[in-house]
C-alpha cells in the first residue's frame, strides 16, 4: 500500500490525470481532435496532443507525458496507430500504470491501458472514435461516452463534448472534476499550423469544467461567424456578411463587442439608421466604445463630421 501511495501522489515528477477522453476522426469534415475532464489540474497540459496531417494522442492515467510528442513524431513518420501504441508502451517501464490512446491521419487507432490502472478503468476503440478512462466511479462511464458520441449528430467538436458530459452523468471521476480541454486539427496539413488548429480550448479549474468548456466552445463558434463576416465585408458581400454576424450574435447575444463591430460595418457601409439602436445598446454598456469608435475615424471609416455627431449622441 505504501509503495502505491507514492506511486500516485509523488509530487514534481509525472502528472496524475486519472480521467476519462475521447479521441476520434471525422473524415467527412476532414478534421480529427481529443477531448478530455479529469479531477486534476489544468489536465490540457498534459493528457492531449494532437497535430493537422499527423495524429492525436490522448496519454492519461500516470501520465507520461513524453508520450504526447514523441508519439506524434513516429506518427510523422509513418508509423501507424497500432504501431506507435506498441512502441510507447514497449519502451516504457511504468507501463502497467499508464493509458493511452492515438488516432492517425488515415484514422486508424488504438490503445492501451495498463493493467494496474485504478478501477474503474477501461477503453473501447469504436468505428471513428477511441473512448479511455481510469479512476471512475463505476464501468459504465467509458461505454456511455461512446453510445453519446455514435449518436450524436453535428461538429465534431460537439460530439466529444457530448461524449464527455455523458461521462459525466454515467457517473464520471471518482473525485468530481475540475478541468477540462479540446483540441481539433485538420486531417491535411495545409503548411499553415495557425489555420489548421481548428479548436484549442482548455479549462484549467472549474467546479464545472464541461459546463465551462461548452460555454467557451459557443463563443468560439460565434466567433467564427465573425471571422467569416469580416471576409465577406472585404469583398463586399453584405448579405453575407449580415448573414455570419447575426449568427454570432444569436449565439452570443450579452457579447458587446460584436455588436460594437457591427454597428461599424453598417455605417461604413452607409446603413446609419440600422447601426444606431446598436451604438445605443453599446455605449450604454460602457462609454469607452464612443472613444473607440472616435479612433477610427482617421483609420478610415467612411462617416461624415454630422453623422459621426448624431452617433455619438446615443
């Protein structure tokens, strides 16, 4: 008992992310990603790794970290799924504590957990997916991630999500939770890394970590719209412009600076009368956004001294 103590509380060497992830492939929207909740510390330092055109791994339980880069190395080598798999767990002397999962760019997988993995501990590698976890309450967690995400219709991304919070309800982590991660790349590289890592979110400490994580996956995917919208105001497409930021506002409607930048868009744009109960809503919030507004007036915006007066006065 003594020895098994030390084992899983020593403090300053490998992490202890006793958990439940997914890893999973979606070759029709050509994006492959992890998601993981643990009773641990900001657990998206240390369980996933993933990489556009080479891989995901998920590496839990008695962490070892060194699994995360090293696995997604022999992966850009052209090492499979089950390959790479083999090859940590061969190379590695606390084995029998460690769990492990990986998905390849062709979207084959794999994975591994040791046999002395605190119960309840297990994985199933389904169709498109790979579902893992230790130190639950019960067995049934791992199962019912996977049942959520084969049902689940929709991004990639919300899939996992829903794959974890049914974790959670199945009865999750022994301990409760506290952190939470996502990362989602693309299956190609296109050689440009800041475009191919679609999601990468984290929650480091939270009393409600998946509650938090989806909180910031909906205000990712609002801005999202934004950024489509900021494309199509560039090449002059106001309807689809309009289009993509009342998405984002529906999506985030407390969120003052879309609002702020839409208002901009419109009278830019000429729409003065459509951008003025948003400027009203704005400034009530905080009157730093009629400085800011001010400030781009050198910068450019097509406004007018008395439109810029009438504004100003909401």
């Amino acid at each position: 008992m003594r020895k098994l103590l030390v084992a899983q509380y020593r403090v300053g060497l490998e992490p202890i992310a006793h958990t439940y992830s997914i890893i999973a492939f979606d070759p029709r929207a050509h994006e492959m990603g992890v998601a993981v909740q643990s009773h641990y510390f900001s657990v998206g330092t240390a369980v996933p790794w993933a990489e556009a055109g080479v891989g995901v791994v998920a590496t839990q339980a008695m962490v070892n970290k060194s699994f995360g880069p090293r696995g997604l190395k022999m992966l850009k080598k052209g090492l499979s799924a089950r390959k790479v798999v083999d090859k940590l767990v061969q190379s590695d002397k606390g084995r029998d504590g460690r769990q492990l999962a990986v998905v390849d760019a062709k979207g084959k997988i794999a994975a591994y957990t040791g046999k002395n993995c605190i119960s309840a501990a297990g994985h199933i590698v389904g169709k498109t997916c790979s579902v893992q976890a230790n130190m639950m309450l019960n067995k049934k967690v791992w199962p019912a991630m996977l049942r959520s995400f084969e049902k689940a219709r929709g991004p990639l991304a919300e899939r996992m999500l829903a794959a974890l919070e049914a974790a959670q309800k199945a009865g999750g982590d022994i301990r409760g939770s506290q952190s939470a991660a996502m990362i989602v790349v693309r299956i190609r590289s296109s050689g440009k890394a800041w475009e191919d890592r679609l999601i990468d979110l984290r929650v480091d400490d939270s009393q409600e970590p998946l509650v938090e994580l989806r909180r910031l996956l909906s205000i990712h995917r609002a801005y999202e719209h934004c950024s489509r919208s900021d494309l199509a105001i560039e090449k002059g497409d106001m309807k689809l412009y309009l289009k993509h930021i009342s998405a984002a506002e529906r999506i985030c409607p407390d969120n003052v600076e879309i609002r702020f930048w839409h208002a901009v868009a419109l009278v830019d744009k000429g729409m003065y009368r459509e951008a003025l109960p948003l400027f009203r809503e704005v400034f009530g919030e905080n009157d730093n956004w009629r400085e800011l507004l001010r400030r781009l007036v050198p910068l450019g915006l097509n406004v007018d001294d008395k439109r810029m007066k009438e504004i100003l006065r909401q």
